[in-house]
C-alpha cells in the first residue's frame, strides 16, 4: 500500500496544477491513512512538497488535492499558493467543492449494516459531509451512528444501538480491509459521530 502511494504522489509532483481561474473549484478532500504521511517523510519529500492535511480521527486524515481531468494532485502549500488559495481555507472550499461534486448516493441493508456507494472513489468523503450525515440520522439511522471506511470506495454505516448491525459492520469491515492492501485501503476502525465530529468508537 504503502510504495502505491508514493508513486501516486511521485507522479503528482511532476506536473504543477495549470495555471487557470477554476482551480479554486477543483481543491476537494481525500481520506488517507496516516501512514501516508509518515511515508512521504521516510522518502524525504520536502515539506513544502507535502499535502496540506487535517486530522480526522484515529488512524485517519484528510488530505487536499486538486481534482484534474487527467489526474489527481496534491495541494502543497506552494501550490496553493500558486493557486491563490490560503491554507487556512483549504478545509472550507474543499467541502463546498466536494458537496457541489457528489454524486447520488446509493446504499444497500445487510443486516443492519449500510454500505453506501457513489463512485468515483468518494465513498469515504462522506464523512466530512454534515448534510449527509444529518440525513442518514433523520432517516434512517437513529440518533448515533458508527462508522467505518475500509477503503475510499467503501463506507459502512450502522446504528450504535443495534448490536447485530454493529457486529456486521465490523465484521465486513475486516474483510474488506484485509482483501486487498492496495493504495485505496484505509483502515477498519470504527468510529462514532457525536457533536458533528468522529471519534473512535469504543463500545457502550
């Protein structure tokens, strides 16, 4: 997992974001592991190279990268300079953009579990979204959800209270997680929303 995203990110470095008035719409998020940063450190990427990250929970990040036609490249602090974007409002513009850019979701019931689908590889970006979120506690999950992405194309919900729905999530989760160790793995943890923000879920 860890030499595939290096060279996702070696590739990125290569080619500075074109020089174009719609930059500011193209900055989105991208859920990573945290080991991603850890490895860009290893390989003695310059900081001023690094992606701009916040912390999410856990063994989770976000990472901002600028969502190109033909590729995905990371926002470096100098290159959100070079895009007239201020790092303090990176995480903001980020969201609109990524709120703006979802497209329909769909999810499916095993046992209690939700898996939610979007394509694109947004399924984990989910999280960030409030709207969303809202939405799956006014309608269909209860007042406390956990939470857990896999993988960047995977989310799972479930409902707090419902043990079997738990106990699904966390199986599949694992299964998920384990299948296949590749650039999109993230990590198997759960995690609960309280107050509009993650936390690692620990059980009542």
């Amino acid at each position: 997992m860890i030499n595939s995203l290096f060279n996702l990110f070696k590739k990125a470095l290569r080619t500075e974001p074109p020089k174009q008035a719609s930059l500011r719409e193209q900055l989105v998020p991208r859920i990573r592991h945290v080991s991603f940063l850890k490895m860009l450190q290893e390989h003695g990427v310059p900081e001023q190279q690094q992606p701009v990250t916040t912390a999410l929970c856990g063994e989770l990040l976000v990472s901002y990268a600028f969502d190109l036609p033909d590729q995905f490249i990371m926002a470096s602090p100098s290159q959100l300079e070079q895009a007239g974007i201020s790092v303090s409002e990176v995480p903001a513009l980020a969201l609109w953009n990524l709120a703006r850019l979802m497209p329909r979701t769909e999810h499916f019931d095993k046992q209690g579990c939700m898996v939610v689908r979007t394509g694109g590889e947004l399924e984990a970006t989910l999280l960030l979204l409030d709207t969303f979120m809202e939405y799956m506690h006014v309608n269909s999950l209860g007042k406390e959800i956990v939470a857990a992405v896999p993988r960047r194309d995977c989310l799972l919900l479930c409902d707090a209270r419902d043990a079997g729905a738990l106990a699904e999530l966390g199986s599949l989760a694992e299964k998920i997680f384990t299948e296949a160790q590749d650039a999109h793995a993230l990590s198997a943890q759960k995690m609960l929303r309280r107050d509009g923000r993650w936390e690692l879920f620990t059980g009542h």
